[in-house]
C-alpha cells in the first residue's frame, strides 16, 4: 500500500522524509519520482546515512552502479568510524547492495542487520530489493537465523 504510505507522511521535504517518499516511489515502480526524492535528500543532508542509501539508489535507477557502489562503500566505512548500530538503517545498506549486484556486501550488512536487532522475517520473505540474494546458501542462512529470532520475539510477546 505505497501510496497510502506516502499520504501518511508528513507534509515537508526534510532529507529522511524525502528518503523515505523516494523509498515508497521505488518500491511503486515510479523509477522516476524516486530518484527526484533520493537526489533532493542527497541535495540537502549528504551525511544522512539515509540520504546516501536513496542516492545510491538514484544511481542504480540510471545505470550507474560503479558510483551507487562507490557511495554505499563510504557510507558503510562511515558506519563502521561513527559505530552506528541502527540495524534497520544498515538493512537499508544491503537492500541498495543488493539492488546494485553486491550480492557479498549485502549479505554482510543484512547479517549485521540481523544480528543488530532487526529480523523481520516475514519483510525479507517478500522484499523485491534482495531479489538478487535468494538463490544464495548464505542469504538462506542469514534468512533463517532471522525467522528464529522472529518466531522466539512472536512467541514472547504476542
């Protein structure tokens, strides 16, 4: 429900709600409503790690995936320095990754992903973004070790 989605955001054009739009867009296949958001949250905030996942992205939807690449390996060096531990920020990493043919890298960020606190293993069942991952052992394993997770939290609190 994309477009639902994007009625709920809020109405301003801060670099993580242009993120966010552009990752709705994307996901809706308007390819290029999606790079005019990402390129504008770029535009305003490039040290968003956000921003820089949707610029990527913007790259990849032109065929540029040596500069998508090239950003997303500085944006992961830069999680590494500043010691970033939002793990659905870092899924974000591996799904770009993965969008972009890094099928090692992004196995590395959605296991670190996982790992860090985010297993949503029904999202990853479903995610198009790591389409290009599914046929791979690791990917299974990655996958598996989050539907654990995902059952032992369901079993805890619901």
């Amino acid at each position: 429900e994309y477009d639902k989605f994007l009625q709920s955001l809020p109405v301003n054009d801060s670099p993580y709600i242009l993120f966010y739009r552009g990752f709705a867009e994307y996901y809706a296949g308007r390819m290029h409503e999606a790079a005019t958001n990402f390129n504008r949250a770029f535009e305003q905030d490039p040290s968003l790690m956000q921003a820089a996942i949707g610029k990527a992205l913007s790259y990849a939807i032109s065929n540029d995936n040596t500069a998508g690449l090239a950003l997303l390996r500085q944006t992961e060096e830069k999680i590494e320095k500043l010691g970033v531990s939002d793990a659905e920020g870092i899924y974000k990493v591996a799904q770009a990754y993965a969008v972009l043919g890094d099928r090692a890298s992004s196995q590395r960020m959605l296991r670190r992903s996982v790992e860090g606190g985010f297993f949503c293993y029904p999202y990853f069942e479903s995610d198009p973004l790591l389409n290009n991952l599914r046929r791979e052992r690791e990917f299974a394993e990655i996958t598996a070790q989050a539907r654990a997770r995902h059952e032992q939290f369901k079993a805890r609190f619901f």
